[in-house]
C-alpha cells in the first residue's frame, strides 16, 4: 500500500511523541509522495512530520544535520536522532547530539510507556 511505511512511522513517532510529553519530535523522510495524507493535525502541537526533498536538502540525512545544527547548543545533548545510518551517526555525534538506533527506538516507542 502507498504510503503505509510512512504513515505506520508516524502513527508510532507521535503515540511516543505524546506517552512521553516531548516537548518537540520531527520526523523526517527522504522523500515520500504522501507527506500531505501524513501530517499531523492541529491537536498534535510540537509534532512535525517533513521531507528533506521539501526542506531543499538532497536527502534526510543532510536535512537531519542542519536541524541539529538548528538546536542550542546547551539543548542538544537532550537531542535524539534515530538512524541506523553508521555515518549520519558519526556527523549527527560531531554535532553534539543523541543517537539511537531505529530496531532500539521503534521496540521502546511501540511498548506501553
């Protein structure tokens, strides 16, 4: 089904993004054809959902490091970044922030928190 990857994502980044009362969760593809049918709505406040091909980034990982490169410096180390990208990893650590694992993420965002 078009679209169910992404919309599957987002169903488990924003059930997390709400359990645990984060302040602020991106989600970020690559790129997808579906990114209207996947945003959030009004009621999901600090929930984003992008598209590094909308953000006019070759790819998610460039657009990953320039939002890291966004963030205060005294927040990021209170950052995470879920990739399973070794070197996007090495460039989002030399930036100053958290790295995760999605197969880590996606088994502690699904459970009951």
């Amino acid at each position: 089904r078009n679209g169910a990857v992404e919309t599957t994502l987002r169903d488990i980044a924003l059930s997390f993004h709400k359990q645990m009362k984060l302040q602020y969760t991106n989600l970020c593809f690559d790129r997808t054809a579906n990114l209207s049918t996947i945003l959030p709505g009004k009621d999901e406040e600090g929930f984003e959902v992008c598209s590094a091909e909308a953000l006019n980034c070759k790819n998610a990982d460039d657009a990953l490091v320039e939002m890291a490169k966004q963030i205060n410096e005294s927040e990021r180390d209170k950052s995470l970044f879920i990739t399973s990208d070794t070197e996007l990893q090495n460039r989002l650590v030399k930036v100053g922030v958290k790295v995760g694992s999605p197969r880590q993420w996606i088994k502690y965002a699904s459970k009951d928190n």
